[in-house]
C-alpha cells in the first residue's frame, strides 16, 4: 500500500463521519426537543405542569432519569382548584411515556399540610396527581399554558 492510502481513507472516514453528523443533527431536531417545556409535551403531558422560569434540564432518555433547575424556587396556584404548590429550584424523577415517577421537589397545599408530589401519570384527557398512596385527578387541559412564578416558596 503506498503512503497516500492511509491519509486519503484518514480523510474519507472523517468526511463519511461529518456527513451522517449533519443528517443525524437534522432529524434529531424534530424528534428531540430543545426545551423542558417540549419534553413534557414529547412524553404526552401539558406543558403546563412546569412553570416559565427554566433554567435548564437534562433528561436520560434511556432510563427517564431528569432534572430541571429553576431560575428560583417558587410559588404557583395549580388549576382547577387553586391549590397553592411550590416548586423547589431543581425537581428531579423519572420522566416517560405517559407517566413521572420518583418526583423530588414538589410540593402541594392541601388539608392543612404540605404534600410532596411524588408522581403524575396520563389517564385518558386527565392528569392524575400521586401524593404516596393517594390520588386526584384533573382534566389536562387546565394546565395547558405554563404558570408564571409567584415569589419565593413558603419554607413551611
């Protein structure tokens, strides 16, 4: 093999390379949101289940693994009932299809205690919220826009 081979197959394989990166970005952006607000939406949720003010987020998309860091933590009322939540500044859990698991830093007012969120699953047109062992169930569409923070969350 002469001395040209090995450079001109170098150059090959790193253009064949370049030119599969290029059509693999271009698909990706379709099939991969750029935003928390999107992957909610990707995994059958309304985008209203996080609040404006994000930061930045991660997501494994082969174990579900996430978190979202907020600008701040903070206060919201959640439809239809008023509820008053407070969202942590990172939420962290387990996000698929259909269903969050695990969830970490989310909080609900309700019967004179505060309740962690531990997970939301789809069910239907509705939303069904899990503190432990009970539940409730809403229609999605109330939290079809995004809530604007409140203030700081309550320390309680």
């Amino acid at each position: 093999m002469t001395k040209a081979f090995f450079p001109c197959l170098f150059l090959f394989l790193v253009l064949v390379h370049y030119s599969s990166s290029l059509t693999d970005t271009s698909q990706n952006a379709d099939t991969y949101p750029r935003s928390a607000h999107g992957e909610l939406k990707r995994k059958g949720f309304p985008v209203g289940l996080l609040p404006n003010g994000v930061l930045s987020y991660f997501l494994n998309r082969t174990s579900g693994d996430f978190f979202v860091d907020l600008v701040d933590a903070c206060q919201i009322k959640l439809p239809p009932d008023n509820y008053l939540a407070t969202y942590e500044k990172r939420i962290t859990g387990k996000l698929l299809d259909g269903r969050m698991t695990e969830l970490n830093g989310i909080r609900v007012w309700a019967f004179f205690k505060w309740w962690y969120l531990t997970g939301i699953r789809t069910s239907g047109d509705n939303l069904v919220f899990e503190v432990g062992v009970v539940s409730a169930k809403y229609p999605s569409k109330n939290f079809d826009e995004s809530p604007q923070c409140n203030g700081r969350r309550s320390s309680s």
